[in-house]
C-alpha cells in the first residue's frame, strides 16, 4: 500500500509540474484568474475533481 500511494504522490507531481514546465506564462495567467475565483467557485471546482478523482480510483 505504501508503495502505491508514493507512486501516486510522484504522478500528481509529474503532472502538476508539466504546465509550468511547458508553458510558464499560460500557467501564470491560469494561476492568476484562479486567484479572482470566489471561494464558492473554487469549491466548486474542488469539489468536481474530488469526484472525478473518486471515480476514477472506483472504476
């Protein structure tokens, strides 16, 4: 079980890192309009990829 959720920390980190990685201006201006976002949209999104995420991981 320790193994898989490394593994799976080290996936989330490699696919957070690629935008900056690529795209360092489309990520700053991505940042940047998520930042003007009111609490509830935010949550909003948070809480959609939550479900995906839970989806995925259940399928």
């Amino acid at each position: 079980m320790p193994d898989a959720l490394v593994m799976a920390l080290g996936l989330v980190l490699i696919i957070e890192g690629l935008l900056p990685f690529v795209a360092p201006g489309l990520w700053r201006e991505s940042l940047a309009r998520l930042a003007r976002l009111q609490d509830g949209q935010i949550r909003f999104v948070a809480l959609g990829a939550i479900l995906i995420g839970l989806l995925l991981i259940l399928v």
